[in-house]
C-alpha cells in the first residue's frame, strides 16, 4: 500500500492507493474518535477538528481538519496497528 500525505488549506490529506480496504481507514478514524488507539498525543488529536473519508477499495482518501503537521500525521501512520 502507498500512502501519500500533503499539506491543504483545511489541514493534512492522506491518499491510501493498492492493498487498501475502506473498512480498515474507517475503523481506524473509528478507534481514533473512540481514543481506542495510540497512534497519536492527545495533543494532535486535539488539533484534529474533523476526519472525513472517501473513496473505495484501492484508492481512499482520508481528510484530517485541523492545525496538524504531514510530520505528526506520518508518525500516527507508522504506529497504526490497523494499516501495519
């Protein structure tokens, strides 16, 4: 799976392409919203106002709202239980 992560105007966006399945970034904003997970400080998720999911199977897109940095949102995705 690919992930790419860039910087846009309302925060970060994270572009999932290949072996990826909508249900696992779904479960994975699920256990974040949930504070299920340990990806992530508080102190990021604080800064996360709202995540919103698009795409199928293949090609999902994740977008993170909020004042966060490509740096912390590439250091939740290495510790993601789900997606490693």
């Amino acid at each position: 799976m690919q992930k790419t992560v860039e910087k846009v105007a309302q925060g970060v966006n994270i572009s999932f392409i290949g072996e990826v399945k909508k249900d696992n970034i779904v479960s994975m904003v699920d256990n974040c919203q949930k504070g299920k997970c340990e990806c992530m400080s508080d102190e990021t998720k604080q800064k996360i106002q709202n995540m919103e999911i698009s795409g199928k199977d293949g090609e999902v897109e994740l977008l993170l709202s909020g004042d966060v940095s490509t740096d912390e949102i590439k250091e939740a995705l290495a510790k993601s239980k789900v997606l490693n």
